[in-house]
C-alpha cells in the first residue's frame, strides 16, 4: 500500500468512524434510477410537453441541451413557482421517475453496505431530489425500506428546496435528532456537496467514473471512492 492511499484508507476510516448517521443521495450512490430508462429522453418529454402548450421558452437552450429533468422541472419552477403548471410537471417526472425504477440498476455494493452499516447500529436515512414515492418503490422491491423507515426525505411541492438547497438534510437531522458533525452525507454530485457543506455535515463523495470524480474533485470535495468496497469492508472491520 502506497503513502497515498494508506492515507485515504484512513481518512475515510475516520469518516465512518465519526459517522451515528448517514444520509443517503439515492440516484447514484444507491442505484443508477434511469439506467433502463433514459433521463436524456425524459427530459426531452418534458421540454416537448411544456412546447406542446406554447410554453417552450420557459426553458432555455443550455436548459433544454442539459439533458436533465431536475434542471428542466427547477427551471419552469423559478418562472412560475407554485403554479398548477410546476404541480402537472412535477407529477408527470414522478410518474416517469416510478417507470425508471423497474430497470433501475443498483449500485454495486450498495445494498450490503446499508445493511451492515445498519446492523452495526448506524441510523440510515435518504436525503435526495427524486420524489419519495420513487425512493419507498425502489427500497421496498430491494427489502431495504426497513433500514431507513421512516426517514426518507425527497422532492416536495416547494421545489425551491431542491439541493443544493439543504433543506431534504436538515430535515433528516432534525427528525433524527442527530448534530450534523455526528452525520455523514454520500453523495455522487456538486449539489449534493454543497447541500452538505451548507448543513454543516461531512460530505463522501462516490463517483461511478471518471467525469464524475473530477466534477467532486473540482468542487472541493475531499474524500471520493469510486467504488463502496471500501466503506463495506471499513465497515466490517
């Protein structure tokens, strides 16, 4: 083992270590949603249904070329925030969010880490911009739900606390009762780095590749795996 990496082993030890509670990103971290099921494609499905009404100039060109449907769904919110428009869109990406979970693929390692984490007597909980619906779907057809209930905080009608907003964490925080230095935040984003950093919680990266690992890289992200062997086997120990 190099000087490098013995010096990462420890400093996620040390993450784990200090960690009574952990909160979950759920896309990414534990599954990929929309690997069957294209988020590209659903994004374009909103921007068209929004052209569709004569409302396409809601979204920007670098909106619309983002290929992300968050980005499309916040978009038209800050435009119109609290409209009936915002409700019928945001019902119509949950409603394709819940498709996605039938091909979602999870991430590997993940489900076995929640468990063993839990089993250890970590408190679990999932702080993510998909809707809770999905979220409860997707653990329950994992037999997962049991390690979060009922501590499962996703996307709610005020889109404005979307992350990086970290509105989703602090409510995890507070139902839990738990300080945000006793917590640990994995996420696989910016957003999720920077909800982390604005709640006061230590922040892990996990990135799936490459690109993913220098976006959390260049944000200032200091600790971040591109697998959670790691965390399991740390865990373990």
């Amino acid at each position: 083992m190099t000087e490098e990496t013995a010096h990462e082993t420890e400093r996620l030890r040390d993450l784990i270590t200090r960690a009574r509670v952990v909160l979950w990103d759920f896309d990414g971290p534990i599954c990929r949603l929309f690997a069957g099921h294209s988020a590209a494609r659903v994004a374009d499905d909103l921007v068209q249904w929004l052209a569709g009404r004569g409302l396409r100039g809601l979204v920007t060109d670098t909106e619309r070329d983002s290929l992300d449907p968050h980005l499309v769904l916040r978009a038209v919110d800050r435009r119109h925030r609290g409209s009936d428009l915002v409700a019928e869109l945001e019902e119509r990406l949950t409603k394709e969010e819940l498709r996605a979970t039938a091909t979602a693929m999870p991430t590997a390692y993940a489900d076995i880490l929640i468990q063993t984490w839990r089993a250890r007597g970590a408190r679990m909980a999932i702080t993510s911009n998909n809707s809770p619906r999905v979220v409860r779907a997707y653990l329950e057809e994992r037999e997962l739900i049991s390690c979060f209930h009922p501590h499962i905080y996703g996307r709610t009608e005020d889109l404005q606390h979307l992350k990086p907003d970290p509105h989703c964490l602090n409510r995890a925080l507070s139902a839990m009762g738990a300080a945000p230095g006793a917590a640990l935040m994995i996420g696989d984003s910016p957003t999720d780095l920077e909800a982390a950093r604005r709640a006061g919680v230590p922040f892990l990266g996990y990135a799936r590749n490459a690109r993913k690992a220098k976006l959390l890289t260049e944000a200032g992200a200091g600790c971040v795996v591109g697998s959670l062997e790691p965390l399991l086997t740390l865990v373990r120990q």
